[in-house]
C-alpha cells in the first residue's frame, strides 16, 4: 500500500520497515513519531518561552529517510 503512493519509492519503503520493523508492534502512531525523535519540545524557563523544536533524540536514519519522503510530496 505505501509503493502505491506517488513519490513514494520500493528502496523508501524497505528502508522505513527495516528501522520500524513490523507495525502491529505499535499501538498509536505516536509511538512512531516518538521512535524518530520528530516530537515536538518547547524551550521555556519562567516567564521565557522560546522557539518550538523537535527533539532529535531518535533514529536518525528513520528521520531521514522520512524527510526524504516527505521532501517531494510537499
């Protein structure tokens, strides 16, 4: 089902797996987002209240290969 999306390559998908692995493991799609360290944090202190990151503490190739998914279809 995900090759059938245009933009969306066989080497893409095999890689997205590989990282994931089997998705029945996963009971919300948060937990996929939380694995690539693409959730959001926000830096504050006090009355401060900075810009709104995400995180980075994930796989790194899981985030890459996702941006480099997303890259063309936006």
């Amino acid at each position: 089902l995900m090759i059938a999306i245009k933009g969306v390559g066989p080497m893409s998908v095999a890689g997205f797996f590989a990282e994931v692995g089997d998705l029945s493991n996963y009971r919300d799609p948060r937990q996929i987002i939380k694995l690539a360290g693409l959730n959001i944090m926000m830096n504050q202190s006090g009355k401060y209240a900075g810009q709104t990151t995400i995180t980075k503490r994930g796989r790194r190739k899981l985030r890459s290969i996702l941006y480099k998914v997303a890259r063309p279809l936006a």
